[in-house]
C-alpha cells in the first residue's frame, strides 16, 4: 500500500474516530436537553390547565373540562392528558399512541427518551377540586434527535469529502518528490547517475533529495575514476609503450573479426633487420628513436600509397605486422617498394644497410590466422633471399573450396540440420567450485562428416540470409537440453550480430522461449563485445527483448577498448567476460590486477557478474579468487 493511501486511511480513521465520539456525546446532549425541556413543558401544559379548569372543576358533568382538555390535547403532542377529582376518580382521559415511524428502532433504544408526567392540582376556591396529569409524547423529541443526527451526518460527511479531497492533494503535492527520490534510486541502481534538480520544499523530504543526489554525484565519480583507471591500465596491455602501437592481443582480436566479416586485405611481416647488432652500437635512447622512426617511416609510405586500413601492429621486439586493405597484389606490391624506400632512406641516417624485409600473403576467408602468419612468415624468408630491404609476397591460400561450393555446403547444412552442439567453457564459482555457466559450442559438419571452420561457416550463412534459421536450431537445441537434463546452472548460446538486430529472428524467438519460462530463465544469450559495437542500440534493444522473455545476455571476449565500462550501465547486462589477455598471468602482474579489480567493483555498482575465460594456470586462479570475480572457466 502506498504511504498516500496509509496517510489518507490514517488520518480519515482519526477524523471519524473524533467525530464518532463528538456526534455520541453531542446527541446525549440533546437528548438530555430534550428530555428537561419535555418535563419542563408537561408540569408547564399542567399547570395552565389546572388554573384554566379552577372555576369548573366542581361541576364534573361540565361539558367545557372536556372542551379545555380537547383544546389543549389537541394544540401539543402529549402522550395522556388525564383529569381525576378530589376522590382519584378518573373524570377524563386523552391518550395518543401513536409512533414515528421515520425513527428507526434502533436509535431510539440507543438514544432512549423517557416520558415525563407533570401534575397539578387542581382548587376550588378554599379546597381542592381534583388534579390534572400531564405526560409529554416522546415520539417528537425522537422525531427531532433523529434530524438532529441526519444533519450532522450530511454536513460531516460533506466536510470529510472535502477534506479528503484536499488532502489527496496537499498529500500529492507533498510526496510527489518520493516518487521522483524513487525513480532516482531506480536509476542509480541500472547505472544512470541522475539528479534532483527542482528541490522539494518540505524539509525532511528535501533533505533526503539531497542525500540521494549527493549519492549518486559520489557513486557516479567512483565509476568515472574506475573507468579512467580501467582505460590507462587497458592502454598499457594493449599499446605497446616505446611505439605507441596496438600489440599481438589487439591484432588477434582484429584477426577474428575479419574472418567473420569476410573483409579482403593483405598481411605483412615487417622485421627490422638486426637490431641487436644496431643497439650494441647505439645508446638505448638512439635505438628507441630509431625504432620509433622505423614506425613513422611506415605509416607515411602507407599514406603515399594512399591505402586504406592502417593497422600496424608491434608483435615482438624488431618483428611487427601490418593488415592492409590492398585490393590486388600489384597494389601490395606497390606498397611494400613504397615502405621500403623510405625505410632505405632511413637506414642511410643510421648507415645501416639494410633496414627491414617485409613478406605478404593475401587474406584467405576459409583460412586461420596461424595459417597466414606461416604463409607471411614463408614469404618473409623469400624476401631476405632476394637481398637487401626487399619484399615477397606468396601465392599460398588455404582455401580448398570455391565461394559456390561453400554455398552449396551451407545451405546443406542449414537444410538437413548437420550440426552438433557441444558444452563446454565451463564457469565455477569461485567460492564454492559449484557451476554457475556452461556454453554451448556449435560444430558442423560436411558430407563426409568432416568438421567445417565455424567461423567461415557463419560468415558464408550471413552472406546467403541462411543464418537466423541456424541460430533458432541452435537456441531450440539448447533449450531441449536444458528442459531434458533439468539443468539449474546457466547455458550461453552464441547467437550472431545478424540474428540479434533482426525482427525475424525475434518474431520466431519469441514463441520458443514463452512456451517455458522455468526452462528460459537458465538460457543466455552470449555476444562478443566487438559484435555489440556493430550496433549498439539494437544490441541494447535486444537485451530488453531477452529480459522480457526472462532470458540473460552476456557480453563475452570482453575488452574496455571495445565498449568503456562507463557505457555499460546503459545496457543492463546480466554477465560479463573477460577476454583472455586479462586474467593471462595475472598471478604475476600487478598492473593487471589492478585492472580487473577495477572492473569487478565496477561490475557490483553496475550489478553484473564478472567472469574469467579460460584461466590457465593455478597462480592466476588463485589471483583471479582473491579479486572477488563471480566464476571463471579453464
């Protein structure tokens, strides 16, 4: 019940409770009032009487006592008039028993009025001629106790109308800022640090609005300074210090996305030739400049080739990769002698013959990043056969089939449903080794039963719109085994960025996930946080569409460089995972602890469960415990 509603329930009970006891006593009052005036009337009516029949009353077959006692009986409402002579002979009688019946009987024996009998005797001359009774009719003083009553109902329950009414309002006025403290709670509990701007004027209530907006200033700081702690601790494991470069963790995640996306492109190895040698010569200061130039000098020879897609990465020391959007190997080839001839003109500052080699291999689609860094690193040998700040890019593919191949092999696959979904990154908690999450892993599979890269699978799926009826498999699979096995943990099912944002998918979701909310409650949805950025607010809109179902979302491979855990809150996540390279030696560097701390004290004041991936050894299992993080998988 709402504190209006008690207020209003509190204060109408006091008022009928005041008025009950003021409308009792009041009535008694009256009716004792009544009751004198009715004894005061009768022994009045007797006394004029008795004098008025004085000069009559020894003559007893007078017929004007008769017309007296008429007279006077009929002017007021009397309940008996009764004449007796000298001897208590009765010589005349008037009664009239007639009764009210608009008074209720219930309230004349709450409010009972007593008759009253006046007398008077009555003289002849020096002695006394008999004596005339007067009682008075209670039904009158009934009649007016009983208007009395209506009356004072009618006009309190006017006043209380009244009254009501101005206390919903006064009421309303006076507790609409709760509602607005309430929605401000709400809010800093989904993350969005709000304020109060328009005070309210009563002082308890004002008090707490400030409270509340100093809460949420002090909350909404402690999360900014979280997040500016996680980015510069995130710069650092992802950029390399000396170069300013993205490192190997960044390059694989790039790696990923592109295979998924399909995107065309080169990738080349860059080494700088000797670099030992080069600092056993030079001071640490002149090496890091010399390296920094190295870097410089590439990414103008990529700006004279004006090629689009400049992602230079630092791998190792001396080795770096580059990924370029070159559209053919004559443009790759023009590239690498462009790089090189500013290379050789940097060497030349150093004398220093030969500076770098570079080797190259176009992107295969069907292919591995392992695969290509071998090709790469193939034709990088090649290139150092050829001589001096040279180049070679090999013809090596991984590819086995033709893009029409593929597409007949994923129709196949999506038509006859060969696939096979396995579970395993299991999460335990880390307090008490219970399971908390499980994903389920898609495999399919060709004609001849053999495995399919997932990856290139999705990918060709999305091309041919194939892929929202092989996501629904998947979830309906899932939501089979989570019913049959009576699974109580959680199970995360990969769903693609495709399917998420689409109204189809959703159209056809919703009915497998509504025919069992018990069985969708243990159902989450994973996305990668590179995938989330794609479209955030069909990523946001989708968590609402899960949510509604009774169904979590969790955003996996996470990394702050992706998404700020500042923008989190926007989201309302159930789950978050961590990629990798966060919790990777953890045990053994306090940078990175530091870093997943932050994120875990985050992740409470956003309320979402932090999770670790694959944690490999025991060291940092036991630092990712210590943190305080909900689980983690190995």
């Amino acid at each position: 019940m709402t504190l209006s509603k008690q207020l209003m329930l509190l204060i109408s009970a006091m008022f009928l409770a005041i008025f009950s006891i003021n409308f009792y006593t009041s009535l008694n009052n009256i009716r004792d009032y009544l009751q004198e005036e009715s004894e005061v009337h009768a022994q009045d009516t007797a006394t004029s009487l008795g004098l008025s029949l004085s000069p009559y009353i020894l003559d007893q077959d007078d017929t004007i006592l008769s017309t007296m006692v008429n007279s006077i009986f009929d002017r007021g409402y009397y309940l008996e008039i009764r004449l007796e002579n000298i001897d208590g002979e009765e010589l005349l009688s008037r009664t009239n028993p007639k009764r009210f019946e608009q008074v209720p009987e219930w309230f004349t024996e709450l409010f009972p009025l007593t008759t009253s009998t006046a007398k008077s005797e009555i003289d002849a001359g020096w002695v006394v001629g008999g004596t005339v009774y007067v009682t008075t009719h209670p039904g009158l003083g009934y009649l007016k106790l009983w208007q009395q009553a209506q009356d004072s109902l009618m006009f309190a329950a006017i006043v209380l109308a009244v009254f009501v009414i101005l206390l919903f309002c006064m009421l309303l006025l006076v507790l609409r800022p709760l509602n607005k403290i309430n929605q401000l709670a709400l809010s800093i509990g989904e993350g969005d640090f709000a304020r109060i701007d328009s005070l309210p004027w009563t002082t308890e209530i004002r008090n707490v609005a400030k409270s509340m907006n100093l809460m949420s200033g002090k909350i909404e700081k402690v999360i900014t300074n979280l997040n500016n702690r996680l980015e510069e601790t995130g710069k650092r494991l992802h950029v390399d210090e000396l170069t300013g470069l993205e490192t190997k963790a960044t390059f694989e995640t790039e790696m990923k996305e592109r295979f998924m996306s399909r995107q065309q492109g080169y990738l080349f190895i860059l080494r700088i030739d000797e670099l030992g040698k080069l600092a056993a010569t030079l001071s640490a200061d002149k090496v890091d400049t010399f390296i920094k130039s190295f870097v410089n000098e590439t990414r103008a020879g990529l700006k004279d080739e004006g090629v689009a897609g400049d992602f230079l990465y630092r791998i190792v020391g001396a080795e770096f990769i580059l990924i370029a959007d070159c559209q053919n190997q004559a443009s790759a080839e023009s590239l690498c002698k462009a790089i090189l001839k500013r290379l050789e003109a940097l060497g030349a500052e150093y004398d220093k013959d030969s500076v770098a080699h570079i080797g190259g291999v176009a992107f295969d689609p069907q292919g591995t990043t392992a695969a290509l860094i071998s090709a790469a690193t193939e034709a990088y040998e090649k290139a150092r056969l050829i001589g001096q700040n040279s180049f070679a890019i090999t013809e090596y593919s991984a590819n086995t089939r033709s893009m029409d191949e593929w597409k007949q092999l994923v129709g196949d696959v999506v038509d006859n449903q060969r696939v096979e979904v396995n579970y395993g990154m299991r999460a335990y908690n880390l307090d008490d080794d219970q399971l908390v999450l499980e994903e389920a892993m898609s495999r399919v599979f060709d004609e001849q039963g053999e495995a399919l890269p997932i990856g290139t699978f999705i990918s060709v799926a999305e091309t041919l719109d194939r892929i929202i009826e092989f996501d629904l498999d998947i979830v309906s699979r899932v939501l089979d085994y989570i019913c049959t096995e009576q699974v109580s943990h959680t199970v995360a099912v990969n769903i693609s960025f495709t399917a998420l944002a689409s109204n189809e998918f959703r159209g056809q979701l919703y009915p497998l996930l509504e025919a069992d909310r018990s069985t969708t409650e243990h159902l989450t949805f994973s996305i990668t946080a590179y995938g989330a950025t794609r479209d955030l607010k069909a990523f946001s809109s989708f968590i609402d569409f899960a949510h509604r179902l009774g169904a979590k979302v969790m955003l996996k491979r996470f990394e702050s460089r992706f998404i700020p855990m500042d923008n989190l809150k926007q989201f309302r996540l159930d789950y978050i995972r961590l990629a990798r390279i966060y919790t990777e030696n953890i045990g053994n560097d306090p940078e990175k602890r530091r870093l997943v701390e932050a994120m875990k004290e985050l992740g409470e004041l956003l309320n979402v469960d932090i999770l670790a991936e694959s944690v490999e050894t025991d060291n940092d299992l036991e630092a990712v415990r210590e943190i305080g993080l909900t689980a983690a998988s190995r």
